[in-house]
C-alpha cells in the first residue's frame, strides 16, 4: 500500500501541475481575447473596399 | 520499491519546463523580436507578442521533440545526462505527446491570428530542427551544425514576415547571417568539450575532420561572415548606424576566429581563445541584431538619414 507521506508528495506534484496548466489556459484565454479584440478594430482600418460592416467604434 | 515510487510520482512541470529548452530560447526570442522590429511596417503589440509567443513555443515544442529523440545520447554525455528524460524524472511519451502538442498549437494559432506564410515557415523550421537535424542529419555528418544552423536562422525570418506578409531580400539576408554564424560560434564550443560527442558517436567536425582543419574553417565562416553582415547596408536595407556596428563587431569577430584558427593547443591547454571566442560570439549575435533595430528607429525618428 502506498504510504501516506509518498501519496502527499504525489498530491503536492498534483497541485503545482494543476496551478501551472490553470495559469497558462488563463494566460490563453485573455490572449485569444486580445487578439480577438484587435481583430476587430483592425480589420477596418485597412479601409476594406468590401461591404464588411465596420463595428469599431470611431470608424465612420 | 523505489523504482515503483519514482514511476508513480508525476513529473514536475519545471522538468516540462527544462525540456523546452530555456536558455536557448532568449537567443530565439531576441533575434525573432529583432526580425519584427526591423521589418517595415508595423504589427499590433498583441498581435506581435502573439506572433513572439508562437515562434518561442514552437521552439520550445522542436526542443522537447529533439530530447525525446536523443535521450539515449544525452544520457551519455556529461552535460545532458541531467536532462528529465536520460535522469528519469520522465516519461518519453509524454515528452513526445508534450513537443508534438506545442508544435501543433503554435502553428495553428500563428496560422489563424498572423497568417499562414509566417505559419508555414514556423511549420518549417520545426520540421527542419526535428526531424532534418536532429534525425537524419546529426548522427550522419560532421556539417550537421552547418545545416542544423539554419533551423536557428529562422526566429528573425518569421519576425520580419510576421509583419511584413511577404518574403523579401532582407530577412533572407537575417537568416544567412546568423547560418554563417552558427558554424564557428558551436566549433568554438565544440573545440573545448570534444570528448563528449566522441562517446556518444556524434560526428562533430573536431573528431571527424581534426582539430586542425575544424579552426580552418572556424576562420573561414569568420572571413564570410563580415562582408555578409554588411550587405543589409550596402544594399539599402540598413542605415549607416547598422553599417558602422556590422564593421566593427565583424571584425572583432574575425579578429578572434583569428586567434582560434591560427593555433594549436597543446596537451592540458586552457583553451582560453576557445572559450573567448565562443563567449564573444553570443554577444556578437545580440548587438548586431540590437545595432539593427537601432539604426531602424533611428531612421524613423530623422535621426540618421
């Protein structure tokens, strides 16, 4: 049977790890955001010729 | 029993982070931001630190894939044998499912957010570095660090197209700079921890070619390396202020390859020219990427004309 102080020390690897992919899917989120945030507003102003409705605000 | 303790203890991430190679990275990073600044034209930050993001990630994932490869080889080596895989702190598949994972989503996201030219190139040099260098190339000729060079070459290159959208003289010219770079900067090292690659079978051109003919062509990259540096400037890509550095680095450059590829050491040498030259070249490849971002802002600020 696994020892207690063994079965700790998995937990504790566990929760670092857990921690670690937490921050970095969270990093990811508000990353994907971002970008699509500035995808956004750039798009128009590469004044499209296209009819692609501008959604930007200060873009006549 | 202790075998079983160490199989059921999960890796730590810092192995996950040791595995993507970190130290290398700040040279990746550095020259694939130089790349963007110097591009003409402009990129948004987030999107241009997305793009840094991608490119250091599908680094990070070429790197791991490459010590999954080589872990019976690093095992064999003093310097490597520390590494998670050959030390045993983890399990190959996962660092196989890990590199492939990250080469994966960095291509995908830089694909769907900058664009698929800079998408592929990135796809490319991870190819290149995987599986051209690391499994067919390493193990069967002493170029290996020539070609292998170019899988470093390509950060600035995916830079400059990250921004720019297209392939132009310039960054090709980025990307030569630093292939001619890399042979005499990894000789330099490999001159003085030569014993280790000969354990494992690797052909590195000190043990394959000699010594002798390896601080030849050390000086030769060197002599190639200083009218290459200052094409960028000649051709118009550069101003006088990236000319003027290009110059005087090179030829610091040259000056050491010199000393490293006129001599001969002795039994028990200290290998100092060795040492000197492969620590200048590491400084060399950061104030001349510096010198060109410099001389750009310069020009945009009506600095320099």
């Amino acid at each position: 049977m696994m020892q207690p102080p063994e079965l700790e020390q998995i937990r504790a690897r566990q929760r670092s790890r857990n921690l670690v992919v937490g921050l970095i899917l969270g990093g990811l989120a508000i990353l994907f955001y971002a970008v699509s945030i500035v995808k956004i507003a750039v798009i128009p102003a590469k004044e499209a010729p296209s009819a692609t409705s501008s959604q930007s605000p200060g873009q006549e | 029993m202790s075998q079983a303790k160490t199989a059921a203890l999960p890796t730590d991430w810092r192995d996950f982070y040791a595995l993507t190679k970190p130290r290398v990275m700040t040279l990746v990073i550095f020259t694939g931001i130089c790349g963007m600044l110097a591009a003409p034209g402009s990129i948004h930050p987030v999107l241009g630190f997305t793009a840094m993001l991608c490119i250091a990630v599908g680094a990070a994932g070429s790197a791991a894939l490459n010590q999954w490869w080589e872990a019976d080889l690093d095992a064999g080596m003093k310097r490597t044998a520390q590494r998670p895989i050959p030390a045993g702190r983890m399990d190959p598949i996962s660092a196989r499912d890990f590199g492939g994972f990250l080469a994966g989503a960095s291509v995908l996201i830089m694909g769907l957010v900058i664009g698929w030219l800079a998408a592929a190139i990135l796809a490319f040099s991870i190819f290149y570095y995987a599986w051209i260098y690391t499994v067919w190339l390493k193990p069967r000729t002493p170029q290996n660090i020539v070609i292998g060079g170019g899988a470093g070459a390509f950060p600035p290159l995916i830079g400059w197209v990250a921004v720019t959208g297209d392939i132009t003289l310039m960054p090709i010219l980025l990307f030569l700079i630093i292939f001619v770079w890399t042979p005499p900067h990894f000789w330099a090292l490999a001159l003085f921890v030569q014993t280790d690659y000969a354990n494992v079978g690797i052909p590195m051109m000190p043990v394959v070619a000699g010594v002798k003919s390896t601080r030849h062509q050390i000086l030769g990259y060197a002599v190639l390396l200083l009218p290459l540096t200052l094409v960028p400037w000649y051709i118009g890509g550069a101003g006088n202020l990236y000319g003027i550095s290009a110059l005087v680095l090179s030829s610091i450059f040259l000056f050491y390859s010199a000393q490293v590829g006129l001599r001969n050491a002795e039994p028990g040498d200290k290998m100092k020219p060795e040492k000197r030259l492969f620590a200048y070249s590491i400084f060399y490849l950061f104030i001349l990427f510096g010198a060109l971002v410099v001389d750009r802002f310069a020009t945009l600020n009506g600095i320099q004309s």
